[in-house]
C-alpha cells in the first residue's frame, strides 16, 4: 500500500456489508478478522434478554468505569 499497510483488522459482524475485500487484496494488505465477543453486561431492558454488538456507548452507559475495563480486558 502507498501507507505502508501491511494489515487491516476488521470486526467480522457487519464487514461483508461495507468492505471491499478485494480492494485490500489487490493493495498487499492482509485482512484479519476479530472475533471478539463482549460478554453480557446489564442493559436497559433486562426482560428483552441480553442484546450483543451494539455499540461501546451502550456499555459505558450501562456499567461502571471497573465493570468496563474488566470486560473490554476479556479474550
């Protein structure tokens, strides 16, 4: 790549709908995949279940500053 990129790393969940694969491919920069999944932590609707991937600011409106660093810490 002109940047020197040799890597890109992308959250698998909604990436097939936005990236171009290929591009990356075509440029030498190699794709990795994240699979990181939050752990359940308390939302605003407990009695709709646990509702996962939604974005950090859900989390840090949701939880203590100590029950965020503990779970964005997890494999």
């Amino acid at each position: 790549s002109k940047l020197g990129v040799r890597e890109y790393y992308y959250g698998g969940t909604g990436a097939k709908a936005y990236m171009d694969f290929e591009k990356f491919r075509q440029s030498g920069i190699n794709l990795v995949e994240q699979n990181w999944a939050c752990a359940p932590y308390n939302q605003q609707h407990p009695q709709a279940g646990f509702l996962p991937n939604l974005s950090i600011i859900d989390l840090l409106a949701n939880e203590p500053t100590e029950t965020v660093q503990t779970i964005l810490k997890e494999e």
